[in-house]
C-alpha cells in the first residue's frame, strides 16, 4: 500500500515538494507540476493508490 499526495485544486497526483527557505519554521509548501493549475500551498490530500485508480477507473466511465 502505497499513498500518494493529490493536489487539492486539480486533483491530480502531481505534487511535489517546494523550496522551504524558512529553515524550517514555517510548514513545508507543495506545488502542483501542472502548468494549468499553479497550486502552492501547504495542505495536500493524501490517498491510498489502490483508491485513486479505482476513482479514476469510476470517473472514466461517466
């Protein structure tokens, strides 16, 4: 079981970890690889990969 960080503004699997230079006292930011989103922040939703198929197989059937 491995889980994965999801973006919370387009809900894709693209995070990755921001450069903090706060030197660790503020949280940690993310920011969303899709060029169409631009998300950074600090809150990310984090799944279980087994769930975020089985929701991308449900959603491709709609």
């Amino acid at each position: 079981m491995v889980n994965i960080r999801i973006c919370p503004k387009c809900k894709k699997p693209t995070l990755r970890t921001a450069t903090n230079v706060s030197g660790g006292i503020a949280p940690n930011l993310y920011e969303c690889r899709d060029k169409k989103c631009g998300y950074i922040g600090s809150f990310y939703v984090e799944i279980d990969s087994e769930d975020y198929k089985l929701d991308q197989d449900e959603n491709s059937l709609e």
